[in-house]
C-alpha cells in the first residue's frame, strides 16, 4: 500500500482510516413463509389455479413433484423470494410482482414444450395445481402450523 499523502483526506480534511467502523450488515429480512415449498403448498397452488393436463386441454403442463425439477425448483425459489419482497411495498409491489415475476414465470413453467413437458398430471378445472410433499430435509422447516 502507498504511504498516505493530504491528498487521502477525505471532504472533510479526515485522514482515511482503516480504523473507521464499517456499517453493519443489514439485517435479514423475516420470510413469512419458511420455505419455497411451503408458500406453494399453502398459498401459491390456491392462488394461482390453472386447469393441467397432458391431453392439451387445459393451461399447460405441470408436476406435482416440481421440486424434482431444477428449473422448476429455481423458478418456484424465486417466485417465492420475490413475493416476500413485494409483499413489504405497499405501493405497487405486488401488482410489479404479477407483472415482472409470476406471470412470466408460471408461462415458462406451464409451457407445454417446458420441463413438465411429458407430466400426466392433472387437475380439474378451479382445482389447485396438483402437489407431492417432498422428502422431508428437501427445505427448511414450516414457520407456519398446520390447523
């Protein structure tokens, strides 16, 4: 490191110190959800009821073990993540969150020729999105209880 001239004070004439306090890490911000698998289980499959089926008569393709599926795990990860962060805006998070993340996310992940391509899974249509629970360790715990 080169040895410090006036030239290393700052605006107000202090020297540039690596004694100076760093600010803290901003803290982590709480999930409402603990998992991408428990927002989808108990909100996101209700929420967003699209018809299914592999005979081409409904919305799209899906799988009931769409953690299985690494795109779909990442897709569904940051459907999730995103909907934590808009859910705190009380402009216009969440339409921005329909509008940039879910709509576009969930068209990738129904498309017919998409990871669930050759899924025979089915649903009716109003039902939710058909669902297998995971391995348990797969995520983190529930924050949540089951009534």
């Amino acid at each position: 490191m080169a040895p410090r001239t006036t030239e290393d004070e700052d605006a107000f004439g202090d020297p540039e110190s690596s004694d100076l306090i760093e600010p803290a890490a901003p803290e982590a911000l709480s999930t409402y959800y603990g998992s991408a698998d428990e927002w989808f289980r108990r909100y996101w499959r209700y929420t967003y009821r699209r018809r299914v089926s592999p005979k081409g008569t409904g919305t799209g393709r899906w799988r009931a073990d769409w953690w299985n599926y690494d795109e779909a795990l990442q897709r569904i990860e940051a459907l999730w993540r995103g909907w934590e962060a808009s859910r705190r805006d009380p402009g216009l998070g969440t339409s921005a969150w329909w509008i940039n993340h879910a709509d576009p996310q969930m068209h990738a992940l129904l498309a017919v020729d998409g990871c669930f391509a050759v899924s025979s899974d089915e649903n009716l249509p109003g039902e939710p999105l058909p669902y297998l629970r995971p391995p348990t360790g797969l995520f983190p715990p529930d924050r949540m209880r089951d009534s």
